[in-house]
C-alpha cells in the first residue's frame, strides 16, 4: 500500500506524515522544485497546476491524502487556482491513473455558513462568501461527482505540536473583530492522523466527516492559552453556532480523539 499525501510540508503535512511513517504506512510525498521529502518518505516532483507532472505522482498509489491548500491570502485568484484547479487536476490524474485508489479531502469547518441554527452538521447546506472555504467547498463536489472512492474531512481549528497556529490567533481576532465568548471547534495534529488512520480503513468512504475534539472552545480562552489578552464582553452573539461542528457522525464510524481538548494539550505540553 503506498500512500500519496500532497502538503507534505505544510502545516499538516509536516505533522501527519512522520505519524504515518511511524504507524508504518508506505508514503509518497508530492514536493515542487526538487524540495527533499521527510526521513522516510519518498518524493515525486510534481505541481498541482502542471497535469502532466501529475501522472508519475499517482502512479501505482491505493490511497491520496489531499492536504495541500492555499488560506489567509488577498491573493483570491491564488486561492482558487491551487485550491479548486489543483485539486480538479489531481482528481483528473487519479481517474485516469489511478481509478481504484481511495482519495481523501482535507476541508474546513469554514464552509459552514456563519448564521447556521445549530452546530455545523455534515449534510446542511452551505454558501461560505469567502475564497478559501468557498474554493474548499468546490473542490469537495468536484471529488465527490468524481466517481472515485472518496471521503472528505472538514477539521476544527488545527493546532498543537508548535505549529504556531494557535499564536496566531490574538492578530487574527484584532483583524476579524471576533467575540469573546464565540467558540470554535477544535482539532490538535495528533487527532488528524486518528482521523486519517480510520480513514485509510475504508471507514469513511462516501461521506463528509467533521473532524473535531470534544469540546469546542471560546475565542476568550483560546486567546489566553495563547498568551495573548482580549476585552471580555457580554453582549449576545450574532451568530452563536458559527465555527462549531456537530462530530456525532465522526463519534459513531469509530473516531476517537485522542486529545480530547485544549486543556488537555496544554498540561500535556502538547501545544
């Protein structure tokens, strides 16, 4: 079995892939301009907008892990090309080159519309006004109109393992004016590889997955744990489901987080 995961190097990739290596899953890595791939992977160079460099890429694989994605740039062209063209021609390569090998999304709990009634669940409808969810979601019909084998993870907020992502957060409440008491669903690196072990089982395939951790968190917290400072405020949400998942479908196909929540990480140095 050997495994194709594009992203190798982002802030997925980089955190998914050794703990694939270590479980000990054959892995492939798609790299641009001759990048080395991590100890234990090997690399095929390839881009996602080159279709052609593609077909060595997806030759032989029984599985493609999708994780590569442009986000947090003004750059929206940039956005849709990588994140909806790219993935149109990886899904092409793998239909003509691969046509039995299951091919799984990384999405974002970002496609939920911000006004929902209730906690982003896998079948609601969604119309995200933004580039990088919207490209997201597009690229999510295109695989799932495929006829490949797929399935689709939508994660929480990702952190953990010194990634940085979570320090970010302070700047991006500042620009996004976020309220306090608005919380977010939450997803540390090691519950991705969780997710994407039950995945590679065949659990999964034909659906959307909210992939989260047990207990979404508020932007007040979050900011603190990041070392970072916020007004509190009382004022009633608008929107009080925004960035929050329903991960029952996740619960009942076998996922099992293992960092059940924020706090967790932090006691266990995990941050």
């Amino acid at each position: 079995m050997t495994i194709l995961v594009t992203g190798a190097t982002g802030l997925v990739g980089a955190r998914l892939l050794p703990r694939l290596v270590e479980a000990g899953v054959n892995c492939r890595a798609l790299m641009r301009g001759g990048k080395a791939a991590p100890d234990g992977v090997s690399a095929v160079e390839a881009d996602l907008l080159d279709p052609d460099s593609l077909i060595r890429a997806v030759d032989g694989v029984s599985t493609i892990i999708h994780l590569a994605a442009v986000f947090r740039t003004p750059d929206t062209d940039l956005i849709w090309r990588s994140n909806l063209e790219g993935a149109r021609n990886l899904i092409a390569a793998a239909k003509a080159n691969a046509p039995e090998a299951r091919f799984i999304l990384a999405s974002t709990s970002n496609v939920y519309n911000a006004d929902s009634p209730r906690p982003g669940r896998e079948d609601d409808a969604a119309d995200p006004q933004q580039a990088y969810p919207a490209s997201k979601l597009a690229a999510e019909n295109a695989l799932r109109e495929s006829g490949l084998n797929w399935s689709i993870q939508r994660f929480g907020f990702v952190y953990g393992d010194k990634d940085g992502h979570l320090e970010e957060l302070p700047r991006l409440v500042a620009n996004f004016k976020m309220h306090p008491a608005q919380r977010m669903s939450m997803v540390h690196h090691r519950d991705i590889a969780t997710a994407m072990s039950l995945a590679l089982t065949g659990a999964m395939d034909g659906r959307i997955v909210n992939i989260a951790d047990e207990a979404p968190t508020s932007i007040y917290e979050l900011v603190a744990l990041a070392g970072g400072a916020m007004e509190p405020s009382s004022v009633p949400l608008d929107n009080p489901w925004h960035l929050h998942m329903d991960v029952s479908l996740a619960r009942s196909l076998g996922f099992q987080p293992v960092v059940k929540t924020v706090y967790q990480a932090a006691q266990e140095n995990l941050m």
